[in-house]
C-alpha cells in the first residue's frame, strides 16, 4: 500500500510539472485578442452645423470647434502656461509652429493729446518660416502662401473685391475715430481719417475715402485687380437708407486695416522669411495676422482669394461657392475627409512635418478621429453618457449644456476624468439698457423700426440692481447646474490673466434688493434731457421709474413675505413687466432669473414660453440683430432682456471687452444739436454692444487699455470691471460652465498643470488632452483577459507552485524512507 502511494504520488507531481511548463505554449483559445493596429479614436460632441472658413463664418459651429482647428495651424500658438507677456516679454510667450523664430520692433513711447503715454505698441514683427512642411494637397508652405492668407482675409471681410462678406469687418478694420485721440509724433493714422457722414444727408463720397486694402506692387492673385498694389471695391457707395436714414457701405469707411501690408524677406519653394507691417498699436505682435490659420494656396486661391469658402461637405458643391471644394486643406496633423449634422472624421496625415519627431516619443498614434454629434437636449447627453459608459466613445467633453453622469463616470476604473478650467464662454443675461442713450429719443425708431416694431423697452437702473441681488448664484449653480459651474467672473472671467478678485460683484440678498425698490423713489437714470429732448418737447412721465410709488400702490412693504411679492408679480398688475426672451439652452437659466423677477413682484411677459421661446440658439438671432427678430416684432431695440454665453479670451480679452461694452457713437450724441447729424450721431447701428451700455468713462478706459503694454492692462481692465459690476449693471454675470473631459484609458497624453486653475491639460491648454490627437499615445485594449490567452494565469501559477512543492515533498519523503 505504501509502495503504491509512493509511486501515484511520484506520477502526479510529475503531470503537475509537465502541466506548468507545457500551458504557456499550447494552442490558445482566441478570446479577448486584441484589434490588430490602433483603432479608430471615437469623440462625442455636441454642436450646431455652420461654416468652417474664418473669413465668413460667426464661429460656433460642429466644423469650426472640432475640424477645423485639426487640420489647420499658425505660424506660433499660446501654450497652456501662456500669460499675455504680462511677467515676461511677449516674444517669450509665444510657442514656434509653423516658424522658427521671430523678433519684434516696438513704436517708440511717446506721448498722446490725452496727456500719457502709449505703451507696448508692437510696429513689426519678422517671421522665419519652418522648411519641409507641406500641406494636405502635398503643396508647400512658404512665405507666399502666409501673405497670401493673411491678405485674403482682409480682402474679404473688407469686401475689397465687391464679393467678400462684411460680419467680421469691425475687428479688421477699427473706425479711425477710436484712435485719433490717442495719436502719437510716431503712430498716426490721419491717413486713414475721413469726413462723418451725417444722416439723413444727399453727398456722395468718393470711392478713394473708402479704405483700400494694400498686398503690394508687383503682387498679383488670381481674379483680384489692384491700382498700384492696392485693392478697392469699386461701388462702395450704397446711398441713404430711406428707411433709417443712415449711409449704406459696401466697403469700411473712415476705417483703417490692423495690417498696413505683408513683406516677403525671403521666398523660397519651402519656409522662408516674412515681415509684418502693423496699423494697429499691437500689444501681442500677433493681432490681425501673425496667428492668422494657413490654408493652402494652390487649393484655394484660383477662386476663393476674394471670396469666402462657404459649406463643408467634400464634393457638394455650395449655392455661394463658384466651384466644388475640398475643404479645410491645411498642414494639421490631420486631414478633413467628412461631416455632417450627425459627426464626421478625420484620418492620420501621414505627411506632417512633425511626424517623426512625435512618433519617437510614442505620440501620433491615432490614424482615424471619429466625432459623434449628438442633440444639444437631455435626451442627447443621456445618449452620450451611455455611450462613454458603454464604451461606444472613446471621450466625451461634460459640460453644463451636455452633463453626464460625473459621479458613475469617475467611479469607472477604466475611464479618466480630468476637470476643466471654467469656460472662457461667460454665461450672463443682457439687461437692455437702451433707456439711457440716445435710441431712447423720440423719432429715434426711425433707426431700427423696420425690423423690430416694438417701443423702446430697456430695463431702469435700479432695477438691473436689484435683479442683480435678487438672483440666487449659488442655487443656479449647485442645483440647476448640479455643480458644473462656478460663479462668473464678471466682465471677464475668473481664469483670465485679468481677472482681479478685489473687484467685488452683486452676491444674492433678496432683502437688499427689494429695500432698492422700495426706496428708490424718484430714479432718473433712463432719462436723457439734452437740446434735441427740449425741441421736441421729451417730457416723460416723472413717476416712470418712481419704484417705491409702484411697490406702495401694490401694498408692498419691507414686512411683505415672499408669496405676496410672489402674487403681485403673477397678478394682472406687476411693478414692472420684462419681455424675457431664451431658448432650450438656457431653459434652467431662465427659470431661476424668473424667480429672481417675482421674488420682486416683477412679471415676465411669456413665462411659459409659447412666443418668446427662441427656436434657434439666442446667439444665431442677436448676432445678425440687423435682420432677424426674437418673435415676429422683437429683437435686442425693444426686448427686455435676454440671456448669452459671450466669449472672453482667458489671455486675449480686449477685442471682446470693445465689442460688448464700447459706445459705438463715442458719446458723440451726448452733443446732439437741434436737427440730424449736425454735431453728433454717425454710427448708426449696436455693432456689438448689444446690450446699449454707454458709458464715457468706460470708452476711455478702454482706450487705455488697448493703448497700454500688457502688464498695464490690468489696471483698466479693473476699472470697467468694477464700474460695469456696481454701478451699471448692464448684465447678470450668472455663471462659467465648468466640467471636465472623460478618456478611456486606452490612451494616454502628457499633461501639465495650469497655472491659473491647477487642472491637469495638454500643451495647448485641453483638460486632459481629449482633442491634442497628435499628442496621444495608445496604450492598448482595457482588459480583463488573461494575459496568456484563453487560461488563467492565476491557475498556471497555483499549478506551477503545487508542482515545485509536491517535488520538494517528494525529495524530503525520500530522505526519510532512507
């Protein structure tokens, strides 16, 4: 029985040591294997369709936002530690692209007839261009073709060629009478300066007071005739408006390009040498052409050098295109194939010029870039959710437009959830403060009734005040945004080089804000009394803004509870009505500005929203005020309010502070004498300041602003933010969207720490490095299969490991027996 035992045990230690070296090697099961090569990179997304071209397009669209700037780059970008030369000089901030190297030279600081100094004006900038780079039409990028993009746009936007597309005009061309005041012996722009046109008025200018666009004597482009290397459009003049009154360009007038004209230094078949020649005081070195996106000359300029590239579908040809196109041919480290309203996607471009050096240190893995559009609704982010979960997306961008489910997605071990800085996209609500210019004049509707019909309808002072404290920040964010916001930062946001914290704003007090009304009595700040009030006898109503008579005669009081200022503002007889227009993106903003309104006994004129529900994205209707309404009647002349997710550059926000806050008049109004265009209005229309917030001390600081070296900027950048916060209150500054970006762990990025928010981005400043495609690395299917396919590796070690003891049993058995 012993000897038995003894052999059995003798053959079963052996078939376990077979078995431990044998597995490894035998036939495995094909389970879990995976895809051979890397597969495609699957981003969820969720955006309107529009055009791509820079030249025409309003901005926010699917192409614009995730093809675009793939496939396209600059001479030098900002990277994410960029800080706006504020610490540095700004010759140290920029990150070489498709350039080398570049230098700077400076106007000189002098003095200007407002008694200080400009400081920081960039003259010119001079460009080495990188050799070996090639666009994706196998073209090269060269000297010729920067000038060449850089002159098109402003031939375009400029309408220099009587085909361009004028919606971006006002940031390349400035109206000269912005500057004059600010002229220095060195930097003048008298040039440039023409005669105001009154209106109504009957003179015809002459085509040579239209500001012409220079490329150069001896250059020549494809279908654009020149004078001596200057390009004009030739009908400019479109008459008086018989409607408005007002002059009808076809070209800028009494305006000035930001560029004066591009040199070649140096033209070579590949790279080359370019300097740039500014107008404008340019504090970056880069505004108005340096940054300027590169599309290819050969593949566009036979045909699009005085036109815009309109659609984005390959081999569809566009109604307002002369020709089918490819689109978005540039030199990015991907090439644009196809998209439509439900995604599109992009392959590898196996031709980059930084190909090799990316791929040596892993990176530039991704041969294919799917986008998945979904509907910007509840049922869209859900199904995007699902997908991320699921694993039918790769990534995903979590946002308060589009939430996912943050909790379950941070709990999944295989995804990765980087938190992103606040949106640079200020969500705030436009608090019409017409009242207080001179639109609120008698026969001033002649300027804006033929598109919108309505009575001048802007909101008092001292009620934008009080709604700013009646608002409730903290539960718009924490319970109707489930967190994913942060307060705004105001008029620029909390993560701007800018932002300056001391600057206080309106926090939520519901008592202060109805003590406001209650004794306000007698607020005269939407009255404008001047000599054209006189003449036509302006008498309004002195009890119109009276407030504490209004909330008197409603038997409100500072003892009234929250249901009775609640019942009074649902009654047939509110202390004020406000014509509130939104649309479905702003649906949980408009429900807590409404409880702000009624918690004042303030009315909303369609709660439910059966008309002043916006169909379109508010954004689509106010940018093109001129001819669209919010109903049939109403646009921003007589709408009480409305909301907007305005655009504020973290490290660039001049422009945009300009465009939202400046009189476009200049105050020139405030001089009105007796009779049209004799001493005041010339500009007749918002441009961009669709909220009519005219102030002469806010224009001058911007003035300062722009005429100042970057580490200047902050002071008067701090000055309209504190006097736009808390005593102008033309906006509820409610929130900035915050979020984060969720990536499956299939692949990886390098990231760094922003130095603003402390969120972990890629190079160019993306939370977690969802859209740097060039800069991922990747790792391979997440997986919980064996690592020897189709066995356990658990069991071949416990196998192995009973093996190695029952052989050391055996010997230690032997030595016994002995």
């Amino acid at each position: 029985m012993k000897k038995n035992m003894k052999k059995n045990l003798t053959v079963l230690i052996f078939l376990f040591v077979i078995t431990s070296i044998l597995l490894p090697v035998l036939p495995a099961v094909p389970v879990v294997q995976a895809a051979a090569g890397v597969p495609p990179y699957r981003v969820g997304v969720a955006a309107p369709v529009g055009d791509w071209d820079p030249t025409i397009t309003p901005g926010w669209s699917l192409q614009t936002l995730f093809f675009y700037p793939i496939t396209v780059e600059t001479p030098a970008a900002g990277r994410y530690d960029f800080n706006g030369g504020i610490t540095k000089p700004i010759e140290d901030e920029w990150f070489p692209v498709l350039a080398t190297d570049f230098s700077i030279e400076y106007w000189p600081s002098e003095n200007n007839s407002l008694g200080w100094n400009n400081t920081g004006g960039v003259m010119t900038s001079t460009w080495t261009l990188r050799q070996g780079v090639k666009f994706h039409d196998g073209s090269n990028w060269n000297a010729t073709v920067l000038k060449w993009n850089i002159d098109r746009m402003y031939l375009i936007v400029g309408n220099q060629t009587g085909n361009g597309d004028m919606r971006n005009f006002d940031y390349y061309y400035p109206e000269v009478v912005k500057t004059e005041n600010t002229w220095t012996p060195s930097w003048n722009l008298s040039d440039f300066d023409k005669p105001a046109l009154g209106a109504p008025g009957w003179s015809t200018p002459p085509n040579s007071d239209y500001v012409g666009y220079y490329i150069g004597n001896g250059t020549k482009y494809p279908g654009v005739n020149d004078v001596d290397g200057w390009v004009r459009n030739p009908a400019p003049w479109g008459g008086y408006s018989l409607t408005t009154g007002d002059p009808i360009h076809f070209a800028p007038y009494d305006r000035y390009p930001l560029m004066r004209y591009v040199e070649i230094l140096n033209d070579q078949e590949s790279g080359g040498t370019i300097k740039l020649h500014y107008n404008s005081w340019n504090s970056y070195a880069g505004e108005g052409g340096a940054f300027f996106d590169s599309l290819s000359y050969t593949a566009y300029s036979q045909n699009y050098t005085g036109q815009g590239i309109y659609g984005y579908q390959n081999g569809v040809k566009d109604d307002k295109n002369p020709t089918i196109v490819d689109h978005m041919i540039g030199t990015g480290p991907y090439t644009y194939e196809f998209s439509d309203e439900d995604g599109g996607y992009m392959l590898k471009f196996n031709d980059y010029w930084n190909r090799t050096a990316l791929e040596a240190e892993g990176l530039y893995d991704i041969e294919r870039v799917n986008i998945i559009n979904f509907p910007t609704s509840t049922a869209g982010a859900l199904a995007q959710n699902n997908a991320l979960i699921s694993h039918a997306l790769d990534a995903v961008g979590d946002s308060s437009n589009m939430p996912m489910d943050t909790q379950a997605i941070k709990d999944d071990p295989n995804i990765n959830y980087y938190e992103a800085p606040p949106s640079n996209y200020l969500t705030q609500i436009t608090l019409n403060s017409i009242n207080e210019t001179w639109w609120a004049w008698p026969g001033a509707e002649a300027g804006y009734n033929y598109i919108d019909t309505g009575d001048i309808n802007g909101i008092p002072r001292v009620l934008r005040k009080a709604i700013n404290y009646a608002f409730d920040y903290d539960h718009m964010i924490d319970v109707e945004l489930e967190g994913k916001a942060v307060r705004s930062g105001g008029v620029v946001g909390v993560n701007s080089i800018y932002f300056n914290a001391s600057v206080s704003q309106p926090n939520f007090n519901i008592t202060y804000a109805r003590e406001l009304l209650l004794t306000t009595e007698s607020d005269t700040s939407g009255e404008v009394f001047n000599l054209r009030n006189t003449w036509q006898g302006y008498t309004p109503d002195p009890d119109l803004y009276n407030f504490s008579k209004r909330t008197a005669e409603r038997f409100l009081d500072e003892n009234s509870t929250d249901s009775e200022w609640r019942a009074v503002a649902e009654g047939s007889d509110p202390v004020w009505t406000v014509d509130y227009y939104w649309d479905s993106w702003h649906e949980p903003l408009k429900d807590e500005f409404q409880a702000a309104l009624y918690s004042l006994g303030v009315g909303i004129t369609d709660p439910i929203g059966t008309n002043n529900r916006v169909p379109e994205r508010i954004w689509d209707v106010v940018q093109i005020y001129w001819e669209s309404t919010f109903d049939t009647t109403h646009s921003i002349w007589s709408a009480g309010a409305w909301p907007m997710d305005f655009w504020m550059p973290d490290t660039t926000p001049e422009a945009w502070i300009d465009f939202m806050l400046r009189d476009p008049d200049l105050g020139r109004w405030r001089n009105q004498a007796l009779g049209w265009g004799l001493a005041g209005i010339t500009s007749w229309w918002p441009t961009w300041n669709f909220g009519f917030t005219y102030d002469a001390e806010i224009d001058g600081w911007i003035d300062r602003m722009f005429m100042s070296s970057p580490d200047q900027k902050v002071v008067w950048i701090s000055k309209i933010q504190n006097k736009q916060q808390n005593e102008n209150y033309p906006f509820l500054y409610a929130y900035q969207s915050i979020g984060g970006n969720a990536i499956w762990d299939t692949w990886n990025i390098s990231l760094y720490v922003h130095p603003r928010s402390g969120k972990l981005v890629s190079l160019w400043g993306d939370p977690g490095g969802m859209y740097s495609y060039s800069l991922i690395n990747y790792r391979g299917p997440v997986s919980t299969a064996p690592l020897i396919p189709g066995f356990s590796l658990f069991m071949t070690i416990t196998v192995s490991v009973a093996s190695i003891l029952g052989v050391a049993y055996l010997i230690m058995r032997k030595k016994k027996l002995r």
